[in-house]
C-alpha cells in the first residue's frame, strides 16, 4: 500500500476519533481531567458532526462544486474528445455469492453505470486505469473490465493495470494514450475526486472534460430528522470528501 494512503487511513474518521479517544484516556491517567474532558467532547462532536448527511454535504460540497454535471453527452465527440477514462476506486473482497471472486465495490459500481451511459451517447472508446494498491492477484482495471462488459454490455478498449494512486492513474494512462495522438479525454469518477484527478491529468498533459458522477444529495435537502440523526453512509460521504482534501493539500506542496 503506497504510503500516502496509509497516512490517509491513520488520519481520517474513524480512525482519527479512535485516536483522540485514546489521547483523552491518556490524559485522564495522567490526571490533566480537563484537558481529557475537552478532548473527549471534542472527539464526540466531531463524531456526530462528521456522521450527519448535512456534516457530509457541508465537507463534500465544496469539492463538488468544481465540477458539473454533463448534460448533453451526444455533443462531446463534436467537441474534439478521444477517449473515455475510468478511474479506479475500490473493490468487494471476496465476494461469497460470487463464489469467493473479487468484484466492483457498489461505489465502483456507481462510476462503471455512468462510464456506459457516456460510451453509449458518445460512442467513444474506454480505457479503465486501476492496479492492485494491496497485493490482489486481479488488479483493479481488469475487475472494471469485466464488469463493464457482463453487466452493461459495454467493451473496453484498453486497460492500464499498475497504477495505485491517481498521480499514477495519470501518469500510466498518459503513457498508453498519447503515443496513439489521445490527448483530450472524458475522466469518470466520482464528483468529490475530479477536481483532484482532473488536475493531475492535466498535469500530464491531456485535455479534460470532467464526467462527474455520485454526488452528495442528501444533505442538502432533507427532513430535519434526517438531516442531523448520524449516518454510516454519510460517515463515508464524509471521509471520502476528507480524503480528496488530504490530496489536494499534498498536491499542492508536491505536485509541480
């Protein structure tokens, strides 16, 4: 696992409020109560804050604002794009009802169903870029492939199989497309990772039309009830957002 994502893992929630859990233990036994106290309250309110669809959609807003939704699909060929790039984003481990096999995470699942709907207004070709971050025998790419093709009936052209962060998403995807003269692609993925992703693209050196896709909705109109009563789901729309501004920090110091 690079080591970017094992930093990300011991920062974010949960995590983090494991971390700040144990801090206030600590200072208990140390006898500072009110330093613990306040550690401990905060590690609460932040917990219930970050669990809430409006916490999640006040964190992941502003990310995907940067980048809207596609409208009119049939127009981007027109517009000078090659090509359709996936973007990699997690797996189901060993599926039992698929007996034992790898397959596409449902967040995954999100990204392939808008890749075919863009192929099939654009009819543009497809590549998916997502290696094995964690050792798997199946990289990502291929696991994407396969389930482009049995479940949307939609082909992929190529397949880049090594990369385990987006800047190498990037950088690998770069280095099969541009000897073929694709420079001006359609990038998939999620709406809080594209600021993030198309940025990097670009960075390479192509010409991006971000396809965003897997917005967070929930929070932003919803039944008071719903809105502040904490949610798995919104726990993971919120470490996800957190996530993309982790990378857009780092980015910002390492990418030149």
């Amino acid at each position: 696992m690079p080591m970017t994502q094992i930093i990300h893992a011991l920062l974010l929630p949960p995590a983090l409020l494991c971390w700040m859990g144990l801090l206030a233990l600590l200072l208990a036994w140390r006898g500072w109560r009110i330093s613990a106290t306040a550690v401990a309250l905060l590690a609460i309110v932040l917990n219930y804050a970050l669990a809430t669809p409006v916490g999640a959609y006040a964190i992941s807003h502003p990310l995907e604002q940067r980048v809207s939704a596609l409208n009119d699909l049939a127009q981007i060929p027109s517009a000078g794009y090659q090509a359709i790039v996936v973007l990699g984003g997690g797996r189901y481990d060993a599926a039992p009802e698929f007996a034992g096999a790898d397959v596409m995470s449902s967040e995954m699942l999100t990204r392939l169903r808008y890749a075919a709907r863009v192929e099939r207004a654009t009819k543009l070709p497809i590549l998916v870029t997502g290696g094995s971050p964690l050792g798997k025998a199946d990289d990502e790419a291929s696991l994407m492939a396969q389930s482009l093709l049995e479940d949307f009936r939609v082909p992929v052209r190529w397949q880049e199989r090594l990369s385990r962060t987006t800047e190498e998403n990037a950088e690998l995807s770069w280095a099969m497309l541009s000897p073929l003269g694709i420079k001006r692609i359609v990038l998939v993925s999620h709406a809080s990772h594209l600021p993030r992703a198309q940025a990097l693209f670009e960075h390479v050196g192509f010409q991006v039309l971000a396809a965003p896709t897997g917005f967070t909705t929930e929070g932003a109109e919803c039944r008071p009830l719903i809105c502040y009563t904490p949610q798995h789901s919104s726990l993971l729309e919120t470490r996800r957002a957190l996530h993309e501004w982790l990378g857009l920090a780092r980015d910002a110091l390492v990418v030149h």
